[in-house]
C-alpha cells in the first residue's frame, strides 16, 4: 500500500517536473521517431488491394475496403500499444532514476507482472520442485511428471462447456437463431423472390389508390411467406412489432386501409427504417404481402407491441 502511494507520488512529482525536464522533448522526439519509422506501414498495405483489384475498374470493391479498414485498424492499434510501451519504459527510467538504491534493488528482485501472470496460467512445478511430482514410470530412462493439467487449458475447456450450453440454448431449445437447414430454406425463399422479381415486369391494373384485398389462399400464402423472411426482423414474424410497429391490431400510423398498407409498403416512409419495397417487390407479391398485412388484423400474437398511431375504422368490406 505505502509502496503504491510512493509510486503515485513520485509519478505526480514527475509529471509536474515534466514541463520542465527534458523529459517532454525526449518523449517527443521518441514519438516522432517512432511514427517516421510506422508510418509508412499502412501505405504499405493500401498498395497491395489496390494492385490485386480486378473485379471492378471504377473503385475498390466493398469487401477490399473492408479488409483494408480493419487492417488500418489492426496497424494502428499496434503502433498505439507499441508508443505506450515505449512511453512506459521512458516512464520507469525516469522513475528509477530518482529512486534510492536499496529500493531499486527490492524492485528489481520483484517478478514482472508478465512473468508473474505466465506462471499462474502455467501452474508449472519449479524444476527443483520437480522431484515431488515424478511417476514412477521408468521406461528405458524416460519418466513421467505427474503436473497439473495448465489453468490456461481448464479455462478454455470450461469455457467450451458455457458455449456449448449457450449453443444449445440458442438454437436447440429456445430456437431463436436458425439452423443451417432453416438458413438455407431462407436464402433459397429471398433467391427465388428475387428472381421472380427480374421475370419480366408485370403488368397489373392497379396501383396504390386503388389495390384490392386478394384473400385467395396461395396469394395469402405467398405473402406470409414473404413477410416472415423479410418483415420479420422489424415487426416481428407474427406481425406482433419489435422495431417496427405492430400490424395486427386496429391502430396505425398511416391508415389500415388496403391502399394504406400497399402505400406504405410500396413507397417507404422517409427518415425511418421502413424503406420503399418498390424495387424488391413486384406489384403482384407487393399485393400479396399487402393482404396478408391486411390479413393479420385481430390475430392478437402473444406478446404483441401495444397500439400505436390512430384507430382506424373499416370503411367498406375491404
Ligand atoms: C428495418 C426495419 C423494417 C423492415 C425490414 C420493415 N419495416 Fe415496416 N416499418 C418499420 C418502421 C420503423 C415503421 C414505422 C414508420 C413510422 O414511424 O412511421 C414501419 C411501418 C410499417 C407499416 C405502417 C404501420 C402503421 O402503423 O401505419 C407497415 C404496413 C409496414 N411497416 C409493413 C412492412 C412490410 C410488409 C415489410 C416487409 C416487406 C416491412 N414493413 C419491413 C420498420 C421496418
């Protein structure tokens, strides 16, 4: 304790002493030095995306940036933790500098923190110590130490047991995250969606002022199908509302009416996450989705956000 207290003093007494001693000028020439000689690394590793690039002539693809980002990132990360060692070292010249003799003798027999935190993970036997833990093993000369197993292996072994409980939790028992097979059946739903989306455009005789309710089964079907893969995520695959509101009670934001919701889906409303489904959606599935929103009306799903916006009131028999 009063070891610690003399080391935050005599920091503090240092770093007053700084803007005084050559101190500062040292550490920042050390800085420069060090940046002067760092620096030209990123350049180094902008240059080699930029030469592999193929794919496209008008920039970097976004899957190189990304790499060249996190790179950057990596570099300079290390180049901070590499000045804060430096910096640290200069720290403790300093420091021992001004210290009496006999306390720098105790400090020096004093273990780093480093080989300190090595041994604890190691758990190794001393090799002077080694003589209490050999097996009686002999074979040809060869013998065996009876050593713990490291703590840096048990900790990754019990770590293993939390993930896999957390594993099974998720995906087996809870299953709020889809398996392979259910991600696969999910990709193959928005590839087929998207290519019947590029199937020539389809010419409908309605539009968002006057799109009428189709309750046909296959094209409730189709919308459903639509609406969990790609709603789900904001409102919930029941309808029930997560980031996006609930669309299956008697209030909305933007009116409840036929035209209302293929409106909404259609066009996006600006500045929120409910982007325009134009370009995604062709007016058919656009028509199907919009009824099967329409569909869901007092299907209460547990757990349901509360009424949000205003009571609509049903006009006709849509
Ligand atoms: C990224 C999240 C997100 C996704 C995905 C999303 N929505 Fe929305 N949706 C919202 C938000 C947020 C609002 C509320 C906008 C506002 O504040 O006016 C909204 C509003 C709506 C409304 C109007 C609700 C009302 O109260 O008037 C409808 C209808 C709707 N979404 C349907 C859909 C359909 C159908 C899809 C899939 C094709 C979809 N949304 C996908 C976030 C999302």
């Amino acid at each position: 304790m009063t070891f610690h207290l003399l080391m935050t003093r005599q920091l503090l007494h240092l770093i007053l002493k700084m803007k005084t001693t050559k101190l500062m000028e040292r550490i920042k020439s050390k800085i420069k030095n060090l940046s002067s000689k760092y620096m030209l690394l990123p350049f180094l590793f902008l240059t080699t995306p930029l030469a592999a690039q193929t794919e496209s002539s008008t920039g970097i693809s976004q899957t190189t940036a990304f790499y060249v980002v996190i790179g950057l990132l990596i570099i300079v990360s290390l180049l901070v933790i590499l000045l804060a060692f430096n910096i640290v070292s200069l720290l403790k010249a300093v420091v021992q500098k001004e210290m009496s003799p006999e306390k720098k003798a105790s400090m020096e027999k004093e273990p780093s923190w480093f080989a300190k935190t090595w041994a604890k993970w190691n758990d190794l036997k001393p090799l002077e110590e080694e003589q209490d833990i050999m097996l009686d093993h002999d074979y040809d000369g060869i013998k065996e130490l009876d050593n713990h197993l490291p703590p840096w292996w048990k900790a990754l072994f019990y770590l293993s047991i939390v993930y896999a409980v957390i594993y099974l939790m998720v995906f087996h028992v809870f299953k709020s995250a889809p398996l392979q097979e259910e991600e696969y059946e999910i990709e193959m739903a928005l590839a087929q969606a998207a290519k019947s989306n590029m199937e020539q455009t389809i010419v409908v005789d309605f539009d968002e002022s006057n799109v009428p309710f189709n309750d046909d089964a296959e094209a409730l079907a189709d919308g459903k199908k639509f609406f969990e893969a790609q709603c789900g995520m904001c409102h919930k695959a029941d309808g029930g509302g997560l980031a996006g509101p609930n669309l299956t009670d008697d209030y909305w934001k933007h009116g409840g009416s036929m035209t209302d919701i293929y409106n909404v889906i259609k066009n996006g409303v600006p500045n929120t996450a409910m982007i325009s489904w134009e370009s995604k959606l062709n007016p058919i599935r656009l028509q199907n989705v919009a009824s099967y929103v329409k569909s869901l009306r007092g299907t209460n799903p547990p757990g349901a956000l509360p009424p949000d916006g205003e009571l609509y009131v049903e006009e006709s028999n849509q």
